[in-house]
C-alpha cells in the first residue's frame, strides 16, 4: 500500500497566498487543490495551480549551484557544492567590502511573496546601505511610503464583508493576482446589489466594463484626477467633518490647494467629461462606506509618482479612516515587525548617508524612512517598525550611474533573488550594459533567467511547495500588524534546491566569521526562525498552520487610544495625527512639496510636443494577462499554451489609419528603443493609446550570447525611461509605465521563423 499524506500549503505562484491541499503519495505530489479551511481563500484557487505540477519539477528548473567558467554570457558553467559557492562568494564580497567598501555591492530583488527580512540582516551586517531594487521603488512600496508619512502605517487591505462602494484605481485584481481580493469583490456585487463600484483606468477592464462608473483618464494624469475629486468634496462638503476636525493636520492648506483644480480644468487635464468626475466624486463621498485599494499603476508613473499617491491618501482621510468598510489601519500590538529581524540599528549612519540617489531623492530612503521610523515609535514601541525591504528602496537610476561613471563611488557587485531585473527594470538595454560592467553578479532563482544568464555564480532556489511559508505578521500579508498564517512544504526541496532563509544563511556563513554567524543566524532552519517571529503571539510556525491568528481581528476596528490604559496616542505621524500636509515631506524638500500637486508626465502631447510629434501615440506600459506573473512562467507548457505570444491592445480606426490589423506583429518604438508585440484591436482603448503587455522574454531561446534568452525583443522595456531628471523628484521612482510611443507594421521581423 502506498503512504498517503495531505499538506497544507500557501500558494506562492503570485502573492495571492492561497491555501492548498497536497496529496503526497510515497513523497510525490499527485494533487493539488483549494483548501476549504484556509482564512484567505476559502477554498478558492486560480488557474495558476493546474501548472504547477509541471513548474515543480520543470526541465528548465535551476537544481544545482553552479559557477560560470567561460565568458560571461557564454552559457559555459561548472556545478559545485552549496559550500563551495558560498565559500567563493564570501571571498569575494570581501574583497569588494575591502577594496571599494560594502556599499559597493548591490541587491535586487522581485515581488515578495513571503514574510521575509533576510536579506536586510545580510546588508546591515555587510555594511551596504543599496538594498532592495527592482520590484520596491515601483510596486507597492512607494505607496507604503507615502501612507505611512501620512497616516502613520500603510493601509490594509480588503477587510470587510461590506462596504457601500469600491474604487479600483489603476488595479485590476482579475489579472494582476490579487485573487483573494477578486473573489471578496464578487461576493460583495453578488450579494449587494446596491453596491457601487469606480474605475479609474485608461483601459477597459473585466471590473470598467462593469462599473458604474468608468473614467477613462489619460495615462498619467491620476494625480490631477484625485484633485479634482477632492475640490468636489471639500467645495460640496461631503468630507467626514467630525474626522477632519479632530484628527487631521493641514486641512485648510489642502482646501486651499485643491482649489486649483476644479472639475472643468481637471477635465482638459485627464480628457473625461468633467460631469463623469463629479459624479464619482459625489459617489465615493456619500456611498458609505467607501474602500479604495492599492494599485500599482500611481506607483510605476515616474515624475507625479509621490505626489498622485499623496492625493490619493489624502482623499481616502478626507471621509475618514478605520470605520468598518473602509480604509483600515491595524492597532499597536506585542508583535515583532519586519525591522527587528532586519536589524537596521547594524547600519552606522556613515553608510546610511552613502546610499546611491538617497541625497537627491530622500523620500523612499533612508532620511524618510528614519523619519518616518521615529514618528511611529510613539506608537508601536519600537525603534523601526516599517520593513525596509519596503520603504528604503534602492534607485535604480543612481545605481546605473555608478556603474557607469564610479561617481560617486563605483559599484562592483550584484546579488539577485527572486529578481528578472530585465523586465522590471527601466531602459533595458542600460541594464543589459550595466550587469556587463559588474564584477560579480550572483542569482537565487528559479529558472535561467536573462540575469541568471549573465551571473558568476546562480544558486538554486526551493519554490512554495518546497518550503514552509509564513503570510503576514509585522506590516506583511494583508498590512495588518499581527497575521500569522504558515503553510507547510509539501515535500523537501528538490535536487540541491534552497529556500530564500538558507540562502541568506549560507551565504551569511561563507562571508562573516563564526561569531557573527552564531550570533545573528542562529536558526538552523526556515522554519527555526518563523518561530521566533511568531513567538509573541503565542504560537509556532506549525500551529498557525491549523490555528493562523489575526490580531486584531478584521472586526476589531482601530481607536485612537490603547485599549489597555485608554490613553490616547493618535497616529504614528509627527503631529499625531493624518498629515493632510506631510511635515516629513516639508523637512526634506520644502513648503510646496508638503501639498499633493499634479504635475505632467516627463513626456506628454502637453510637456513635450515637439517629441508627440514625432511619437504621436501615448504608451501605457505593463499590462498584465493571467496566468502569468510578471516574467514568470514563459517556459511551462500548462501556461504558455493558454498565451503564447505578447500582445498590445490598439483602437481599430488608430490601427485602421496606421494600416495594422488585428494580430500583426508590430514595433513599438520609444527615443529610447523598440520592442515587437502583436497588435489586438480593442475599441475601448483610447485612440490616442496604446496599452502593451510587460515581463515578456523567450526562455526557449539559446541562454548565451546573443540571445540570452531573447531578453529584448518584445521586452517594453526596451521603450522606457531611466534618466534621473525625469523621475520623480521626491522618491526618484522611474518612468517603467509612461512614453510617448509610434506603433508602425513590422514588415521586416527579425527572428520571424521564431514567431511563425
């Protein structure tokens, strides 16, 4: 008779963290399914999981360690032991340390998917102060920067069984992987038919074409569409007025502000009718209550970045926060968050202020994030609450230029996890240059990814069915502080395969002597050190498995005072309170850079006509299509059948006039380069736009030079912008989702017996 087990596990084939039931038979997986007792999911689960089976054991799986042995690029390698690498490597980073100093050396990462703080504790004890680049400085954190400056933490995600009205701005749950979020909408639009629910999106999605309200804005204008809601609201005083009063800052410099963008100006501005803005105005302020999530699209905009997700912080104060069903902040609680397990206290000032592009765009840096730290710790009794994996991201555009010119000081090494910095990284052809100029460049992946490629060393990594998974705790999973919901590996890692802790751990081993390791990594195993982080909410990485905790509870709705002694301590922001007018901002930039303002995208028919004239389209960069994730699973058969090829969406009578049809492979074609995807006509595109697919490289291609993958050529990054002077001024966020673009037949395809 064969062994049968069932397994608990967490999804991470996007960072849905779904739960799943494995069948394990004689250690073998032969099923997976939604599991019906997990609290996120309910059972639920996307067609990401009928592939992942085949992606566990994938020929295309990275299994050993391996070290590069002919040209870089060559695609010539050695395998070795995980000690030998790691012992090679150690060397080597000290060396960089010793002769250029640590902050010489690096790191990038992609999207999280688990509660992680690893590598943090690596560059603290390095001495590097150039974490996190790559997926922080676009996605997700430099909204969790923003709201934290002005509320005091980042929001929290969908928490209520009922809210009056939804407003999906630039976010799109049905492809993007939020699909715990995608059911709980469903529901809601099931169960209440009265419900309300505002798209904010130049383009038609599956939740636009639904909405009671679509505005279909010009790419880039979000920060004047906020604007010009909050003129209605605070002109028409709709605003929570009681909330306002009592726990807001700045309010009256906002009402003053907001003045300038009045519906009908706000309309040239956005090209919507100006009674379609009022109307969702009205709708968001009195259809209480009311939930706006975080969407990616304002993070990814470039020079309006910080300042869009200011407006958009501020209008969700503006009817109030932590009332059931709307924007939710979680009380202070015994937890430990991100940062303790980071140690940033390791990181001596001296290195901190050497931090590339933190002196000319302090905000999503270190300066803010002490800042924003020292706030906070009036309220959540530690030194550093925020994770700064999240909220002191790297630039990419200062680090190029180290790379390129050593000023102002040379960067030398690059460790990669999790990371496909050709896709997520502005103007790929630069970091194609760039990884050429590196003298050491090591990998933690999944697969040969054009990165991995060009690496010294790639080391193999577990995936979720292979190792435990923790979801939440301080500031992770749903941003409440206090979730703790594990899963458990279905099976041990294949081959040679580790997970990201052992990663860290080993690599910890092979670079700092034996007394740093026994004091600072003294968890032997992942699992070891989720029980420490859980420790204080009394439970263990297993028992959050059968019994996940969520304190407080979605139920438990924060007040504004400790519900021990009942004292009151507000928000954790410098005044206490919701900066209407950020006080953070004002200290590291000035007066005006305290309000939320609208400024044009760095290329715009309006900023630059004379380059609209020449590249007469608007391109919308970074669309997503299920079931992939970001540059993730090109090469699994189960996924690439269902979509094999890159598409961007195109209105018939803009192709009609530029003589492509539907399915024609095309260029789109930037100042900075071009790229080929296939033309689909959608006549809810604006004709003025082209919205084109992001993450596309062909991993059947040779893996060295000079294919690599086919790393640029339908990669939309080859179109997009990194020059410092054209990223926003505050956080220095880069222009991943904004051109000016020209679409034209590509007659003369290269490589076309590769496409058919």
């Amino acid at each position: 008779m064969s062994n049968v087990e069932y397994k608990r596990a967490l999804c991470f084939a996007s960072h849905a963290n779904c739960g799943v039931r494995a069948t394990v038979e004689d250690g073998k997986i032969t099923k997976l399914e939604g599991d019906p007792e997990c609290t996120v999911s309910q059972g639920r689960v996307c067609e990401r999981m009928d592939f992942q089976l085949e992606w566990l054991d994938h020929p295309k799986r990275c299994n050993y360690p391996l070290k590069r042995v002919g040209a870089r690029g060559s695609g010539k390698w050695e395998r070795l032991t995980w000690d030998q690498a790691c012992a090679e490597i150690g060397e080597k980073l000290r060396y960089l340390a010793d002769e250029y100093g640590p902050e010489s050396v690096i790191f990038s990462h992609g999207t999280g998917r688990t509660d992680e703080w690893y590598e943090g504790r690596f560059f603290n004890l390095y001495g590097s102060p150039n974490l996190a680049m790559g997926g922080s400085e676009i996605c997700w954190c430099p909204t969790y920067t923003n709201e934290s400056a002005t509320y005091g933490q980042f929001a929290a995600a969908f928490t209520a069984a009922k809210t009056g009205c939804v407003v999906l701005w630039g976010h799109n749950p049905a492809q993007s992987g939020d699909f715990p979020e995608h059911w709980g909408y469903q529901d809601l639009f099931a169960n209440d038919p009265d419900a309300k629910l505002i798209v904010v999106d130049p383009r038609c999605t599956e939740y636009a074409a639904n909405a009671d309200v679509w505005l279909r804005l010009r790419p880039g204008t979000d920060g004047a569409m906020a604007m010009g809601w909050m003129n209605v609201i605070i002109n028409e005083e709709l605003y929570d007025k009681e909330f306002v009063e009592a726990w807001t800052y700045g309010f009256e410099d906002l009402k003053k502000a907001v003045q300038a963008y009045p519906p009908e100006k706000v309309a040239e501005i956005c090209w919507v009718p100006a009674e379609k803005i009022v109307k969702a105005a009205r709708m968001y302020a009195t259809c209480l209550p009311a939930y706006l999530p975080w969407g990616l699209a304002t993070d990814a905009i470039g020079r309006n970045q910080a300042q869009a997700n200011r407006a958009k912080a501020c209008l969700k104060a503006l009817i109030g926060i932590n009332k059931a069903g709307q924007t939710y902040l979680a009380p202070p609680n015994d937890v430990l968050p991100h940062a303790t397990f980071e140690m940033p206290e390791m990181l001596p000032k001296s290195q901190r202020d050497k931090q590339l592009g933190s002196d000319r765009f302090p905000f999503h840096s270190w300066p803010s994030y002490q800042m924003i730290s020292d706030a906070q710790s009036r309220v959540f009794h530690h030194p550093y609450f925020l994770s700064q994996n999240a909220t002191c991201a790297q630039n990419w555009c200062a680090v190029s230029e180290a790379i390129r010119t050593g000023k102002p000081y040379p960067v030398k090494g690059l460790i990669a996890q999790a990371s496909n910095p050709f896709s997520n990284l502005s103007n790929t052809q630069d970091v194609y240059e760039c990884v050429k100029l590196l003298d050491l460049v090591i990998t933690h992946e999944y697969t040969m990814t054009p990165l991995a490629m060009l690496s010294d060393y790639v080391l193999p990594a577990a995936g979720w069915l292979e190792r435990p998974q923790l979801w939440g705790v301080g500031g992770g999973g749903p941003c409440i502080t206090g979730v703790a919901l594990t899963g458990e590996a279905a099976v041990p890692p294949l081959y040679e395969r580790r997970d990201n802790y052992e990663f860290w751990r080993s690599l910890a081993e092979g670079t700092f002597d034996e007394e740093t390791c026994e004091k600072y990594w003294s968890w032997q195993t992942t699992e070891e050190a989720y029980d420490a982080m859980l420790e204080p909410q009394g439970t263990s990485a297993r028992g959050a498995i059968t019994d996940p905790v969520f304190n407080p509870s979605p139920e438990e709705w924060h007040k504004m005072s400790d519900p021990k002694t009942g004292q009151l301590y507000g928000f954790g922001t410098p005044t206490g309170k919701v900066e209407l007018r950020s006080t953070i901002i004002e200290d590291l930039f000035d007066e005006k850079e305290a309000l939320p303002y609208y400024e044009e995208p760095f290329e715009s028919p309006i900023s630059t006509p004379d380059v609209a004239e020449a590249f007469p389209l608007i391109l919308t960069a970074g669309s997503r299509v299920m079931p992939y994730y970001h540059s993730e699973y090109r090469q699994v058969n189960g996924c690439r059948d269902r979509y094999p090829e890159p598409h961007f969406q195109i209105h018939p009578e803009t192709a009609a006039n530029l003589g492509i049809g539907d399915g024609m492979w095309c260029w789109i074609e930037t100042r900075r380069g071009r790229c080929l995807q296939k033309a689909k006509l959608d006549a809810s595109v604006s004709p003025y736009t082209v919205a084109a697919q992001h993450g596309w490289w062909f991993p059947e291609l040779p893996e060295s030079e000079p294919w690599l993958g086919g790393w640029f050529m339908s990669n939309i990054n080859m179109c997009t912008d990194n020059d410092p002077d054209n990223c926003c001024r505050l956080s220095g966020v880069y222009n991943v989702k904004l051109a000016q673009c020209n679409v034209h037949r590509a007659d003369d395809v290269p490589f076309r017996s590769l496409f058919g």
